[in-house]
C-alpha cells in the first residue's frame, strides 16, 4: 500500500521549507513501500488593485488572467517535483482556485492522504491576526496528521 502526502506550495523559499524533510522520508519510506506525493498550489487572490494615479481600485481577475496563474503554478509545481521523484516517490500535481485552506483541506480528503506536509512562515502576533495563518487553519480543520516544518529565520520569499 502507497503512503500518500499531500505537500501545500506557495511559491516562495518559505513554503517549500517543509521539501527537504519529505526528501528525507521518502528514503525512509522507499525501499519497503511506495510514496505518492501530491504537490498542490491554491490560486486564492482573485482580485488585484489597479492603480490610476492616486487611486487604487480593486479589480476581479480576468478568466484568461486566472488561467495564467494556473498555469505558472501548475510549472512550478512540476519543477519542485523534479527531487522527489529522484528520490524515488511517485509525484502528482494539483492547481486549485479558491481560499487555500479549504481546498488543501478538500484536497486531502478526496485523494484519501495520509499525512499533510507543508512549512509555516512563523508569523505570530499582529503580523498573523493581518495574514491569517493557513497553517493554523489546516492543523484545526484537518481529520490526518500534519507535519509542519518552521522555516528558517532568514529565508526569503
């Protein structure tokens, strides 16, 4: 039977903190069993502000601007995948449009993970009552362990 791990991505150096300890258990994990891992990306701000002078306004992506955001995630996603498959896991990608938590949160639960891996960006304080945590929201609302990696002071996004 495969362990499946569902790996939530951002884009940034932060979030793909959590890559080298799934690496490392997937070395663990090969040699009597196969490892499937999903990477996911959730596209989730649908709108962006367009600034004429001194006026912003918020503005809805296009379905066209929508579609390009998938597919650079979808490409990122498949160049992060590239060291776990040599590490010898089998690797999917996933590209969803909508609040990052509840889609990582679905995610897991229709492809019947395991264990959902992903780093935090260790805001606390204001700083995560303003950005909300999505990890917070996925150590709440998940029914499966979750492993979190802090990432390392420093790191840039």
């Amino acid at each position: 039977m495969a362990e499946k791990i569902l790996v939530p991505l951002d884009g940034s150096k932060v979030g793909e903190a959590a890559l080298p300890y799934i690496n490392d258990l997937i070395a663990k994990l090969v040699p009597g069993g196969q490892v499937e891992v999903t990477l996911i990306q959730v596209v989730s701000h649908l709108v962006h502000y367009v600034v004429v002078g001194e006026e912003a306004v918020r503005s809805p992506y296009t379905p066209q601007e929508i579609e390009q955001l998938k597919k650079r995630a979808s490409q990122y996603l498949t160049e992060a995948e590239a060291a776990l498959r040599l590490a010898g896991a089998a690797t999917k990608v996933r590209v969803e449009v909508g609040n990052a938590a509840e889609e990582i949160l679905k995610a897991a639960d229709e492809l019947g993970v395991d264990m959902i891996a992903m780093s935090s960006h260790g805001r606390s304080g204001l700083s995560r009552l303003a950005f909300g945590s999505v990890t917070d929201k996925i150590l709440h609302g998940s029914n499966r362990p979750v492993l979190v990696v802090k990432a390392p002071k420093g790191l840039e996004n």
